[in-house]
C-alpha cells in the first residue's frame, strides 16, 4: 500500500504542475485527468477530489460550457490540499 499510495501522491504532483503549465492545452488536460482521476481518487478513498472529478468529467460529457480558468483553479487547490493530507499518511 506505501508504494501505491507514493505514486498517487506523484500523480497528484504531476497534475498540479501540468495544470499550471501555461502552454499546454488546459481544456483538454482538464478533461483528462478529471477521467483518471475518478478511478484513482476512488480507490485511495479521496472522496471529494473524486466527487470533483466525477463532476467535472460529467460536464464535458454532457457537452456543457466551463469555465476552464476557474476549473483549473479549483482543481488545483483540491488536488493540494488531498496531496498534503494524504502525505501524511506516509510519514513514519
């Protein structure tokens, strides 16, 4: 489990600095890792970074407008703040 858990917290991080990364194409990654985020933040039992995957994914399926800035902003402080609580599962 130490080591699944150590490469969520990566994941976390990876998603953190892509999201801040000003050349990539947000709305896509946003879409993405709101995907793969559904599953992982579910199986570590991160429920509320994954209720916010789960809704942000379900709008892009429905097709419906978002506020891509703004989503990434929370997404961000989500993904933080899950990361340094989960971080100090690990500390021994």
């Amino acid at each position: 489990v130490p080591i699944l858990l150590d490469i969520f917290l990566n994941e976390m991080t990876q998603y953190i600095e892509a999201l801040k990364d000003e050349e990539r194409d947000q709305d896509a990654y946003l879409k993405e890792i709101c995907h793969a985020l559904k599953s992982s933040a579910a199986s570590f039992g991160a429920e509320s970074l994954c209720a916010l995957a789960i809704e942000i994914d379900a709008k892009y399926k429905l097709g419906e407008v978002i506020d891509v800035v703004e989503t990434q902003k929370v997404m961000i402080a989500r993904l933080t703040q899950t990361q340094q609580r989960y971080q100090t599962l690990l500390i021994k």
